[in-house]
C-alpha cells in the first residue's frame, strides 16, 4: 500500500506499533459514541490485526504520532464502490486532520484504485461526520430510518456518496 501525505499528516499502512493508538481509540467513549458498541481487547487486537494487511491508513502527524485511522472497503459484487471508514482521537479533532486525510484517500480510491463512487455512512446525530462528508464532495443519498443499534438506541443512518 502506497503512502500517501497531505500538507500535514502522512498516511501509511497500520503497523504493529500503532497497537496502543488503535485501542486508545476504539476504547474512547466519545470516539466510539457514533461507532458502535464497545468491544473486549481481545475483539479489538482481531480487528486490529485484520487491518494490518488492508487497505486501511493509519493517520500520522509529521511526528510519526498515531492520530487516528482511514479506509476503504471495496465492495465484494460492485468492485468499482467502496465504503469508506475514519476515526480520530479526541485531542486530533477539530484542527482539519479528518479532511485531509479523507480528501487524500479518496483521490487515492478513484486514481488508483479504480473507484467510480465512494460511501460513507453516518449515523444523523454525529453532525461532525456529516459535515465533513459535505465538505469533502459527499452527497446525502439515502436516509434510513431507525436502521442502526447502538447501545439499546435506534439511530437515523445517513448514506453519502461521492462519484469520480
């Protein structure tokens, strides 16, 4: 997997010593608030673990600090869409990191890769994620209502896309 740098992050494949920053993350109820239901360590060095060898991007500040991660997931029957996936530990949100990286990943996604669109899913409530989809080129297509559950509560999902 290609490294790919912004004006101020680099974007590389995960490495083992990215361990601690990955479940700093996926433990951290305000990250995971949006996410999904918290997971046992164990659960969480399997996914961390699967994600080694993806095409999931650790996110780095110019001093190699593991700030949070990005990826794409291209989908098994429409090879040219992918789902794309992001987190960012707390004290790295709100300084423009998020929309670099997913900038940077998309161009990756359709010169590289091949992508013709580009999913991003977003529960309604998390109005941070919805803006920078918009801010990214990502259009509202779909609105599911009541489609996910987390922690005993149903949640709008929002579907965004953004096309080549």
């Amino acid at each position: 997997m290609p490294v790919l740098t912004t004006p101020r992050l680099t974007l590389s494949s995960l490495e083992e010593s990215d361990w601690a920053g990955f479940l700093a993350l996926r433990q951290d109820p305000q990250v995971m608030r949006f996410m999904g239901e918290q997971q046992t360590e164990e659960a969480l060095r399997l996914k961390f673990t699967s994600r080694l060898h993806s095409t999931v991007f650790a996110i780095r500040s110019p001093q190699c600090a593991f700030l949070g991660d990005i990826g794409l997931m291209v989908s098994d029957s429409y090879p040219q869409e992918a789902d794309i996936g992001y987190a960012l530990l707390p004290q790295a949100q709100g300084k423009g990191y998020a929309q670099e990286a997913l900038q940077a990943v998309c161009e990756y996604g359709f010169k590289q890769l091949g992508l013709m669109a580009i999913n991003g899913w977003v529960l309604a409530e998390n109005a941070g994620s919805v803006a920078l989809l918009e801010k990214t080129g990502f259009s509202r297509t779909q609105i599911l209502e009541k489609a996910f559950q987390l922690n005993g509560e149903w949640y709008d999902d929002w579907v965004y896309r953004r096309e080549k």
